[in-house]
C-alpha cells in the first residue's frame, strides 16, 4: 500500500531524462524537486517512468509521486559550459594539478594576473592552498612546478563524462537503470 501524505513530501525528487531517455546532467545529477514535476506532469511536458511509493492529495486528486520522468521534446546540450569556480574543478578531477591533493582546493592562474595571465578557462587550474602559496606570482619555471594537466575549455560532454566518476551520496533505485548505461559490467 503506498504512502499517503498528510503534510508536503520532503526529499523526493525525481530524476530528469531527456527525450533519448539520458540523464540531462551527470554532475550535478539533474533532479527537480517534486513540486516541479507535478507542474510538468499537469503541463503535459514530461512523460512518467518511475513512480515513488509515495501519494500526494488534494481535494480533487491524487498521484503517486515520479522518481524518473523524461522529458517530452529533446534538449540540446551543445552550448559552452559556464566558466565558473565548480565548473574548473569538475574540469580537472577535484585534484591539484600541481600534487594531486584533494583537499583545500582553490584556483591558480597559471601564468599570474601580474604578467599578463588572463582568467580563463586556459589560464585557470585547480590548485590547493599550499602549492598556490609556493607558487605565488611567479610562472612556472620559476617557481620549479609542473603542471599535470594544461587547463583547456571544456564541452559540456567532457564536463558529464568527468562529473559520472563523481555520484551523489544517494541514488533511489529506481534511478539506477537510467545511470550509467555505458559502464562495463563485471563478470
């Protein structure tokens, strides 16, 4: 017998595929809350896959809440990335690309501000506190650093290929045929 809510559902969002039934973003996974999804079922725009066994009422109605749906008219996912802080350490592995380090990350540019370093996605790594503070205002060769991995601009389909290594601390098993379609299978 499902759950029947008295009070507004927490912590049940649905998984958001597009049209070719692929999630629209690996990292962060694309959920929408299900306040949303209810509006989009009613708005005719998504189609229901999975369902909780959870109930929602009103006095006229009453549903069981999706945990996946799948968008009804494919979304393009060909623009460029925004070029932001998470976006720049999902580009390079939430790593240093100076030691490796994973822990009190921050950004470098990698020929600094004050010889003409520009911020961009080219000149901008992940870097933690301490090799950014020994490496300072000084280019690379004066410094005595290496650098692991040149900063590039990203597609978007490189920023979802990396962010798949990352998944969220939950996954509701009805998401899971959905996800990760292309992993190898152990035998």
């Amino acid at each position: 017998m499902p759950e029947v809510l008295t009070s507004p559902p927490q912590g049940r969002p649905a998984l958001v595929l597009n049209a070719d039934y692929r999630p629209l973003s690996y990292y962060p996974l694309s959920l929408w809350p299900w306040q949303d999804v209810v509006k989009a079922v009613f708005l005719d725009r998504v189609d229901i896959i999975a369902e909780y066994d959870t109930v929602v009422r009103s006095p006229s109605f009453e549903m069981r809440l999706p945990s996946v749906i799948a968008l009804r008219e494919f979304v393009r996912q060909d623009r460029s990335p925004a070029f932001t802080r998470f976006n720049v350490f999902l580009r390079d592995g939430f790593q240093c690309v100076y030691c490796g380090s994973r822990e009190e990350l921050t950004f470098d540019h990698v020929v600094p501000r004050s010889k003409g370093g520009r911020t961009s996605w080219t000149n901008i790594a992940t870097a933690c506190s301490p090799c950014n503070l020994k490496k300072g205002g000084r280019m690379l060769s004066e410094s005595g650093m290496h650098i692991t991995r040149k900063p590039v601009r990203p597609s978007n389909y490189q920023l979802q290929e990396i962010g798949r290594r990352f998944p969220p601390n939950h996954l509701h098993e009805t998401w899971m045929d959905y996800l990760y379609w292309d992993v190898e299978l152990e035998p």
